[in-house]
C-alpha cells in the first residue's frame, strides 16, 4: 500500500561507516540506518543472515520488523516490486490513485466461463501469513495488533491499542447509506453486527486501513519498515526477483539465488541464511517458487525438467480467490438524496466545502476510500428455502469429480475434508458466504463470493519455467454446488433491491436483466459474467496434515524440508469470509512468535 511521505525513496548507502556493532552471525554491520536499511546492490549485502524472507509485502515486512526488534538478529528482505513514489500510493480518497505498480498476466482459460482468461493482478510493490492455536481464540491476539481509532461506537475487545497498522473510519458519510443499511434489516435471517472484528456474519461497519491523524493509507511498508531507520539489523533489497530456495543434501534450506542487475546486464546471486528461509511472496509467487526450488508434485516438476527434491503434492494446489458474480442494480433515486458523491462536481458550493475542509484539516467526503458498510451474509440468510438441500447435495458428492483430472490422491482427500466441512458452514448462521458492499449513490455493489467451491491451482511454466509467469487456472464453476450458491446470491440481491423500502428509489437491473428470470436461466448467465477473482488469493501452501494435501505444519514449516517456512496467505486452508489483508497481518505476527520461540 503506501509508503512513508520521509524520504525512503531517496535513502543511499554511503561508505561504510567505521561505528560497527557485532551480531550473533559474526559479522559486522554499520550503525546508520541510511547505510545498512535499503540495499541497492548485490555486493552490499552480508556474507549471511539470520533469516532471509522472501518477499516484502504485508506478511514479509510484518515478520521482518518483529524479528529485528531483537538487536542481534540479522534479517534481509529479498522483493521483486519496487519503492513506489508516494503520490501514488498514500492517497485514500476515492480508493486512491490506481497506479500502484502490478504483476499482470492471463489466467488460464476457464473452461467453465466460456473459455475466457482472467486478468490475474498482484501487487508488484513494497507493501503493502510444540502444537499451535489457529483457533478463533487463538488468532484474535494477532487480529488485536491492529489499533482501532474512530468515534464510532464498537467493541473495543476485539481491537488493540497501540499498533503501527492503523484501521479508522473516514469522517465524513453521505446520508445515501441510511436507506440502503434500514434495507438490509427488512430481510429475514439478516443481523446487525455491532463490530466488524466480531467474526459474525451480518451486516456491520468496517474501518480502512488508513492513519487517522494523516489521513493516509496505512499498511507494512510505513508501518513495518520506514519507522525503523534505527535498526541496523534489518536489511531490504527492492527490485530483486528470487530465483529459487537452496537446499543442501539434507534437504535443508540454506539460501536462496536471486537475480541481480549491473551494467553488464543480469546474473544470478546467492545468499545464504544461517537460521531460516522464510517464503512470503504471495498465494501465486511461494509456489512457484517453491516449485523452482524443486519443491512440489513430482508431475509438475519433471514436466519442467526440473528434479524432485521433495515431493510435495500440495504446492500450488488448493487455489481460491474471492469471486465477483457480475450482476449489477442500480438505485435511480440515490441520486436525489444530497450530499452525494456527483455533487462534488455537480455542486460547485458542495464541491468547494468538500476542498476546502480536506485542504484545512483533511476531513469531510476526501476522507473517503471504498466505502465502510456491508452486508457480509450467510448462506442461512441468503438462501432460506435452500441452504439444507444444497449442503445435503455437496455432502454426497464424488468430490473428486470436481478437482483437474491429474491431481494427487492426498489433496483430492483434503478437498473432500474441506467440503464436508463447507457443508456444515451452509447449514450456519455464523459463516460469511456472501458480500453486499452499499454505495450511498449507487446502491449494493456486485456480490462477491466468499466461500469458494471450486479449487484452482497454481503451476510453473513446464516449457519456460523459471522465465515465464506461472500458469494460473482458477477452474472457476468446478463444482455445481458453487453455481447453485451464485444462483441463489444474485436471487438474493434482487430481494433486496425490488422486495424491500429501495423499491421506491427506483432500481434499475442491467445485469442480469429484467428478461433472466428462471433459475436455469441465471444459471446460464453466471459464465458470462462472474469473474473469479476479487484479488484475495489463498490456499497455495495450505496448513493442513500433509496427508490430505497439506504443505506447512503447525509452525508453518514446509514437510519435509528443514528451515523453511511459509508466513502468507498460502497457508490459509480455505479463505476467510472477509477480505485476506487483516488475517494475513495476524498470520505475520503469529509466524514472528512462533519463529521466535523456537530461535
């Protein structure tokens, strides 16, 4: 997300400085964090660290600053992105600016959605997961490193205090979303959510990453990174794509190769990790390169010529993301309710307000990002005629029907597991299936589908593994089950929009349309226009025995291979109900406690 208005763009390393202090590793690194902090070539680096971690994203940044706040620890942040200029990725307003800088590549066709590829998008830039709890109990510690400021009434149980992550509210709300929230509770089965750290299902106001004080985004790089000038200890090299893990006859991790530019063009560099290697490159780039490093199914290995060094079925299977479902209602009436959003333009006296409060104080309508108000539903509320029938019909499936036909028996036995667990989150009124964000000038944005049926994978290149992007496949509408559950949210949607008070305030339905009206009809609409992705990937390097397809353990170590571990939303079994950024931030901290326990 963003970074820090501080000059982090325009660190240099200067000469090393003759103040050095000794570290646990034995070598000697200078003092001045404008020295040692931001690495800019290969020759700069240590002989070795503590831990390397591969990738500085929000998991990656996260785990680096609670290991560095032990002086004697060495840690270096190996990232393929780059230090974005801050214009571009510090503004909230309107959701910011949209240039932060991104991977891009096609998605596999998606056989169940007419053939099309997806757009597969990823951040490309310093960003912005003895037995252990994963629990609900156990998490919310992690959750609470997260600090709430706002004046709106919540549970202050579920927050913590003091965090460099900040989430608060904008201070300025159209008065649009007073129909749209009085709606939602009209709906049998649908609950009002006094806090959104609640980890209920209902309808519920959520806060932004965003720094109340600055009215700035506020996520890893400004909070895990750019405030630590002081710690010589911790060392970050941009621009600077791992090639592969390293692993020595023991199967242990011992560095990593990553590529490295000079004036005579690119080549290939080593550095070595005296402690662990740490994988935090995201739900798509940790499997690859894991694969890379001879890490996965054996199949897709030796397809790519690669050796099998450890064989592990898992890696890059089990792929979710968030589905948007495409249907789209418009509120004609909205427009009427004033202040709205086209008043800023369309009002110049309203339009001049707005400037000038953002200009004396930064509040009022600029303080706006998305939007803080959904309706995040169970299946319960969504489907009340149908939720028991369409859990009985995912319990007695052949799940393995539904997986690609060349996938491993240990992760088509865990997806079995997954969906009978699935089957027992439909019959809940406690298990998010379905989100309904309201805009105050346009109504309830698309549904998105938060519990995926349907398992895609993520696999290296078998003609150009290490210098092509990998081969993304969702296998969107794998599983029947998942179309039926889309049937019902876009059902659902039009309840609310047409059987409710909104009915006044004039909805106009251009997707679907008024003319699909039979479920069989909605059914044949869905591949038109879902698309499976709301860029929240998951699952690649789940946390689940490794025989039922599992990858990391309990402590997040890789099976198999010592002193590698994975600390993103890979390791996630299946999605959360929310969005992915808040339970990778409690992943981070959890992986940094339990990594630190065991140093």
């Amino acid at each position: 997300m963003s970074l820090s208005k501080r000059s982090s763009l325009l660190w240099t390393l200067a000469a090393a400085s003759s103040a050095l202090v000794s570290t646990a590793t034995g070598f000697a690194i200078p003092r001045s964090a404008h020295q040692a902090r931001q690495i800019r070539d290969a020759s700069q680096l240590l002989p070795a660290y503590d831990y390397v971690i591969v990738g500085g994203g929000t998991s990656g940044l996260t785990v680096a600053d609670r290991l560095t706040e032990d002086p004697d620890v060495t840690v270096l942040v190996l990232e393929a992105g780059i230090f974005a200029p801050d214009a571009d990725v510090l503004p909230v307003t309107d959701g910011g600016t949209r240039r932060q800088p991104r991977y891009f590549f096609p998605s596999a066709p998606q056989e169940n959605l007419g053939g099309r590829s997806i757009d597969v998008w990823l951040g490309k830039m310093l960003f912005a997961d003895n037995a252990q709890d994963w629990s609900w109990d156990g998490m919310l510690p992690y959750f609470k490193k997260l600090a709430k400021r706002f004046n709106i009434s919540t549970d202050t149980s579920y927050w913590g205090e003091h965090s460099p992550i900040q989430a608060s509210f904008p201070s300025f709300q159209y008065p649009g979303l007073d129909p749209l929230v009085s709606a939602f509770q009209e709906l049998p089965g649908v609950e009002m959510i006094a806090d959104s750290g609640a980890g209920r299902a209902g309808v519920y106001w959520y806060p932004t990453f965003m720094d109340p004080v600055k009215v700035e985004r506020s996520f890893a790089l400004n909070a895990h990174y750019s405030n630590h000038r002081d710690r010589p200890n911790y060392h970050l090299m941009a621009e600077t794509a791992v090639r592969r893990v390293l692993l020595d006859k023991d199967t242990a991790a011992t560095g990593v190769e990553f590529y490295t530019k000079s004036s005579n063009g690119s080549s290939v560099a080593t550095v070595k990790a005296t402690k662990e290697i740490l994988m935090a490159a995201g739900a798509v780039h940790t499997p690859k390169l894991l694969q890379l490093s001879g890490i996965g199914p054996k199949r897709v290995l030796e397809a790519a010529g690669l050796e099998t060094l450890v064989d592990l079925p898992g890696v890059g299977e089990n792929f979710q993301d968030h589905s948007n479902v495409g249907a789209l209602i418009a509120l004609e009436g909205l427009k009427q309710i004033h202040p709205n959003a086209n008043d800023l333009t369309a009002d110049p006296a309203f339009g001049k307000w707005a400037d000038d409060l953002w200009a004396a104080n930064r509040t009022g309508p600029h303080s706006i990002a998305y939007g803080n108000v959904a309706g995040w539903l169970p299946l319960t509320a969504i489907a009340p005629e149908r939720f028991s029938d369409l859990a009985a019909e995912l319990e007695a499936q052949d799940h393995t029907k539904y997986l690609a036909a060349d996938v491993d028996a240990a992760v088509a036995k865990g997806y079995a597991a997954q969906m009978q667990g699935l089957a027992r989150a439909m019959r809940s009124p406690d298990t998010v299936f379905a989100r309904y964000r309201v805009d105050p000038t346009t109504g309830a944005s698309e549904p998105i589908l938060n519990q995926p049926f349907s398992r895609g994978h993520v696999r290296i290149n078998a003609q150009d593994p290490f210098g092509a992007d990998p081969v993304v496949d969702y296998r969107s509408l794998s599983n029947p089950v998942e179309r039926a559950v889309v049937v019902e949210m876009v059902k659902w949607y039009r309840r609310f929009h047409f059987d409710s008070s909104l009915k006044a305030l004039g909805p106009n339905e251009t997707a679907p349309g008024a003319e699909v009206v039979t479920d069989e009809q909605i059914a044949a609409w869905v591949p038109t226009a879902l698309t499976p992705t709301d860029y929240h990937p998951a699952g690649t390097a789940a946390l689940m025995p490794r025989e039922l397809g599992g990858v990391v353990d309990q402590t997040l170590r890789v099976y198999g291979v010592k002193n590698l571990r994975v600390v993103d939303a890979s390791i996630m079994p299946s999605l959360p109900g929310g969005n992915t950024c808040q339970p990778t931030y409690a992943i981070a901290e959890k992986a940094a406690d339990i990594i630190k326990s065991k140093a």
